[in-house]
C-alpha cells in the first residue's frame, strides 16, 4: 500500500528545508513513520524502477513533452542560461515525480519531499508561457497521491534576502538583473498563492499553510500542530482519500 506524500510548497528562500527538518523530527519525536525523499544514488534497483516510471509518465502524459517548445517570457528571454534553465526544470519534474512514486511504492509511511513537482512548474511558469490552464492539468496528472501540501509563506523581499543569504551558487540567478530577481519572486509568490485557492479538484489532496516571516521558534510551533495532525492520519482507503 502507498504511504502518504507531503510536498513543501514556497518559493526559494521561504524555509521549505528547514520546515521539513522540523516536521521530520517532530513527526517522529510522536512516533509517526515518515522520512525525506531521497536521491536515487547508487541504488541499482532503485534506478531501473525510476527509468521504468519515467518512461511510463511521458507515455501516459505525452502532453509533458509540450513543455520544452513553450516560449520564455519575454522579460527573461535574454537572461544568461535560461533556456537551459527551463529544460532542466521539466527533466528534473518528470524524474523527480518518478523517484517519488517508486518511493512511495516502498512504504507505508509518510514521505517528505521540500522540493518537488509545483515548485518546478511555479518556476516554468514564471519564466516561460505555459498556461494556468496547462499547470493545473499536470498537477492532476503528476502530483503523487495521496498527497498533503503545506505552503510555507513569506513576504516575496524576505525570501529573496534569505535567499542571498545562503550564498548558493546559481548561475542562471546570480547572472539575472536584481530588478528581474524581484519580478521573479513576486510572480513566484503571486503564482504559489493562486495556487493555494486552487482546489485542483483533487478529493485526495490536503492543503496546509504555514507562515514563516517570523522567527524559528515560531516555524516551529507551526510545525508542531501538523506533526500532531500527521499522528492522527491512518493511510488511505481504497479510493486514495484521507482518513482522520
């Protein structure tokens, strides 16, 4: 039977790693099965399933494909590295998804993933054309089920502060304009928060918010209560949909 699949949701900077480390260690301080996804690694077993899934993903959404004719927005059409930028985003989608589906194959608990499939396509969608529309298809078509979403929120400036913070090396965003940074992460917020409302007609999705302009210890009382709710979720019946 399939555990469950909890996706951190937020635009870079927004504390998606540091809340899913909290979560996992208050989920399992209350004895709850959970743990991170993964990488793949040397795992032969696991890589031969991964290319099994992936093949069996594009065949069965051929409309992904799509994905790499879309056109760059035009306020980043001259932006360094963009282009390879974007095909990564769409590979890195279709492989990560795969990954998660074999891992949850695995086991029964929960899975706990601060990097997945909407923050992918809430990237595409700031940086190239694809529609609304066309988002919230591959979300019902690619979106591991049952699945819980928690949308860690935070002023669009602080997460780009934060962001700078980390020092991370990426070329494509430390060679971008700073005022094209703050378009990105206003439309990357706006776009997280259109899709909060979005109900994706999806009876086997939970959507959780938590807010992360505060402190730690603030994050982490926040994260606590959905550490207790996780307790009290057992896995999911035959039609995919929670039961509390």
């Amino acid at each position: 039977m399939a555990g469950n699949y909890i996706e951190l949701v937020g635009v870079a900077g927004a504390g998606k790693t540091a809340t899913a480390k909290i979560l996992v260690n208050e989920a399992r301080r209350r004895k709850v099965a959970i743990r991170t996804r993964g990488v793949v690694g040397k795992n032969l077993w696991l890589r031969v399933k991964t290319i099994y899934t992936t093949t069996m993903i594009v065949l069965s959404v051929p409309a992904i494909l799509s994905l790499y004719l879309v056109r760059t927005r035009s306020a980043f059409a001259h932006t360094p590295y963009v282009r390879r930028v974007i095909r990564n985003l769409i590979t890195r989608m279709i492989v990560d998804t795969a990954v998660v589906r074999c891992l949850q194959r695995q086991s029964s608990g929960h899975l706990v993933n601060d990097e997945g499939l909407l923050g992918k396509l809430v990237s595409l969608s700031v940086l190239t054309e694809i529609t609304p529309s066309k988002m919230q298809f591959l979300v019902k078509k690619l979106l591991p089920t049952p699945a819980m979403l928690i949308y860690v929120t935070v002023p669009p400036m602080v997460a780009l502060v934060r962001e700078h913070k980390r020092q991370v090396e990426l070329p494509f965003f430390n060679e971008m304009a700073y005022e094209l940074k703050e378009t990105f992460f206003r439309d990357a917020v706006r776009m997280y928060t259109e899709l909060a409302k979005t109900e994706f007609s999806m009876s086997n999705v939970e959507i959780v918010s938590i807010n992360n302009a505060g402190s730690h210890d603030d994050l982490a009382k926040e994260v606590a209560s959905v550490a207790t709710t996780l307790r009290s979720i057992v896995l999911p019946s035959k039609d995919g949909k929670f039961s509390v």
